[in-house]
C-alpha cells in the first residue's frame, strides 16, 4: 500500500491534550454579520419535501451584490424545480495562484416541528447557544464562507488568488445533487487549486478541547434493501414461516456482526496521535491496533466508543423497517433498509456477499441500492497544512491538529473524483450538535472562533506578496 508520509508526520505544536481558546473576544461587525446571515438561512425552509434552496441561494445572491460583487460574479444556477446553487468569486486584482473553493451545502434534512421543543426553522437564541435546522449542517459554514469575502472585499486585501464561494444543493440525499451538477455543466465555475469543507472538526470532550481533526478522506455510502416474501394467511392460524420473524432475525445477526478491523493511512494516523489525548485504557488499545490491526482485544476497546469504532471497519446498521398489510393477517412482504458506511479501500460488492453470508437465511434477499461512489485518499498539500497547524497554534496554543477519516458523507468526495483536492476544515468545536436531530444546535462563542479561524486561514493561504 502506498503511504502517505505528510499523514504521518501531522503531529503539531505539543502533545497537551486540553489546550484551550483564550477569554472570548469582543464581537466585531464581521462576527454580526455571519450572525444575521446564519439566522436568514436557517429561518429559510431548505428541507426535500417543502423547502427551497433557490430561495436560499436568491437571498445570499442580494446580499453579495448589495455589498458590491458585481452581477457577473454572483449567480444563481437552478438545476431543479426549488434547487438552486450559490456560485460567487472574490478576485484578485492580479491573480498568480489558482482559486481556493470553500464550499457548503444549502439544503437540511427533514425536520418535524412535533419532534423538536423549538421550532426547527426559527432563529433560537438561547443559553449561548444557536438553536434551528441547518446551524451545524451545513448553514453555518454557508455563513461563514459568504461573510468572509463580504470582509475580504469591504477592506480590500491584497489577494493574490480568487476565492469562490459554492453554497449547493442536495448533499443530503436530494435528486438534484448540486457539486455533480456543477461538475457536469459549469465546471469553469468551480475549478480551484483545492477545495475547504464540512467533515473536519474539533474534538471536545466534557468542555476540553483534544484536537482539531482534519478530514483528508470519507467513507463510501452504500444501502441494502432487504425483504422478506411470504404466502401470508389468516393471523388466527399463525406459522413459524413468518415474512417478518425472518428478517427480524436478519436484522438482529447484522446488529451483532462487527466488520473486520482495516486501517488505512488516514485512520493509522488518527489513532497513532490521538492514542495520547484520551483516556489511559483507550490509549494503549490504540497502539496496539495501529501495531497490529488483528489484536481483538484491542479492538474491543477502541470500539466501545462509536465515533472510534467508526473509524476502525466499515459499519452497517438497521435504518428503515415496514412489514405487513393488515392486524389480523399473517404479513406478505417485510422489507428493511440497511445502510452501510463503506472504507474507501473497500468493495460494495463484498460488503454485500458478507450481509448475504452473516444472514444465512434464503428467505431473505440482499440488494443494493445504486453503487457507492468512490471516494479518494489525497494527502494534505504542504502549504495547506502549514497554515492550519499555524492558526489553530494562534487561536488554541499547544492544540494538536490530526488527520481523520469522515464516516459521514460530503461532496467533497465528488470534487476529489473530478480533479480537485477537497479537505474538511473549519476549526468547529461544536461537541454535541445534533445534526440530522431535534434541537439541531451549536455554540455562540464556538462559531464566532470559527469564522475567525476560516479569515485567518484563508487570507494566509492567499496574501498577495508586495516585493
């Protein structure tokens, strides 16, 4: 396997594993602004069933303009009926370097008001937290990214690089996925040196920060069908042949079965530097693995926690269930859904076969739905990762920065397979925020720092040299 030395050699500034922000800082007009642009998108309904995401991208669209972009720099490109896609250019006077992209996406995932103690789609502000769909995923980096070049232009800095701004639409799951659509048709819009996006993050852990983790790759997302068939009959009359004890066992042996452990560079990487920031027991276990990926033991350990186990294997889970027809008839049909987060190295086709073997059972079938799309480890430029390792050193002194794998999904994946190298950073330190959950929600202070991380990192990644 090929290794990837600059993975390795990410270790940063001190081994402290509870480097913390200074005292916040008093806000500034900028800090009030992505705080009125955050609060406009997420009271803008982006959701599949009702929502729009061109009214979202409109609305973002009549701020750049109103803070002087001119018409030719700012579009809005509808690729749907209520799609839309946010594509903007601060340029350089004279630009040297190919673009920086910093992308986001638009659109959230559903959200029942009955299952929310706050309304889903209001502004909250409350307890110094920012409440409503969409603040952690991914509105506030849409925020974010679009009150940066608002800065970026008011005090005119000596770019030597255009920066774009892409806020899109469907990542999560829509039919009109805006990066693929972009790609296909507007690629002249988007083609940049490398990307910056969600799927990086800090880690926090009972308020002490432990390191701020870059994505340098993601898994593959692949769901399975799975049914069960039956002749059904009258519930008086019941058999042990029964559509839904069938897959009910299926389910239960995919909810026991733990995939292999397959470490790749990235994930090697992670566990090698995180092994000395967490507890002394996961630590060690930590090691051990990274020595020697089959030592289950160690594994055992590793994974008692969930974000650590999903780093280690591919997962599959249990995610969607229907059965039956009627109360008093035996069910006829019984179907799940199983979804699967693959590792990049990793075949769906396999994954498959296996879901097949650890079920055992020829009345109930396996199919996939569509293929995964691939995803590609690409190391971290060295220009990139010297910025990064220098203002998470400014802002959060002796904080390591770490290499991590996404075990969610973003388009960052689709960029990399067209050509452009995309990361996740953002210098968040959100701990719990509930993305795809009710009371969806993020720090104050927490965004505030990591709009001032995204200034710093970008205008570093492109001052314009005076000889």
């Amino acid at each position: 396997m090929k290794r990837f030395p600059i993975l390795l050699a990410l270790v940063v500034f001190a081994a402290q594993a509870t480097a913390q922000a200074p005292a916040p800082r008093q806000l500034t007009k900028w800090d009030r602004l992505a705080h009125d642009i955050l609060k406009e998108l997420v009271e803008i309904n982006t959701s599949e069933s009702v929502g729009s995401t061109a009214q979202a991208a409109k609305a973002m669209a009549a701020r750049l303009k109103a803070a002087g972009f001119p018409d030719s720099d700012v579009v809005v490109l509808e690729n749907a009926p209520r799609k839309g896609n946010l594509v903007a250019r601060l340029r350089a006077r004279t630009a040297t370097r190919k673009p920086i992209l910093l992308l986001s996406h638009i659109d959230v995932v559903e959200a029942k008001p009955e299952d929310w103690t706050l309304a889903p789609f209001k502004f909250t502000e409350k307890d110094s937290t920012f409440f409503g769909r969409g603040t952690s995923d991914n509105k506030d980096d849409a925020a974010i990214d679009i009150a940066l070049i608002i800065r970026l232009k008011t005090e005119g800095f000596a770019l030597d690089r255009d920066i774009i701004v892409a806020a899109t639409t469907d990542e999560e799951g829509g039919p009109a996925n805006g990066v693929s659509w972009l790609i296909a048709s507007h690629p002249e819009l988007i083609q940049a040196e490398y990307g910056l996006n969600e799927g990086g993050s800090g880690r926090v852990k009972e308020g002490k920060k432990l390191s701020h983790d870059v994505q340098l790759a993601e898994k593959k997302v692949l769901n399975f069908t799975l049914t069960s068939i039956n002749p059904g009959g009258h519930s008086s009359r019941p058999i042990k042949d029964n559509a839904i004890t069938h897959l009910s066992a299926a389910l239960v042996k995919i909810g026991a079965f733990d995939f292999p452990v397959h470490l790749n560079d990235v994930t090697r990487a992670y566990f090698s530097q995180s092994a000395a920031l967490v507890d002394a027991d996961i630590g060690v276990a930590m090691k051990a693995l990274v020595a020697n990926p089959l030592d289950a033991k160690a594994a055992a350990v590793v994974s008692t926690d969930a974000s650590y186990n999903s780093q280690l294997r591919t997962t599959c889970v249990a995610t969607m269930l229907a059965g039956g027809h009627a109360s008093n008839a035996l069910p006829q049909r019984a179907t799940a859904t199983v979804n699967c987060r693959i590792l990049p190295d990793e075949d769906g086709a396999e994954i498959e076969r296996t879901l097949v073997r650890v079920i055992d059972d020829a009345k109930v079938t396996v199919s996939p739905s569509g293929t995964p799309r691939n995803t590609k480890i690409i190391p971290l430029p060295a220009e990139l990762r010297t910025h990064i390792e220098r203002v998470t050193g400014e802002l959060w002194p002796g904080l390591p920065v770490i290499p991590t794998m996404g075990t969610g999904a973003t388009d960052g994946s689709r960029l990399r397979n067209a050509g452009i190298p995309t990361f996740g950073v953002a210098g968040q330190f959100y701990g719990e925020s509930y993305a795809h959950g009710m009371n969806e929600r993020i720090p104050e202070q927490a965004f505030y720092d990591s709009f001032e991380f995204m200034y710093r990192l970008v205008t570093g990644l492109s001052r314009k040299v005076v000889p």
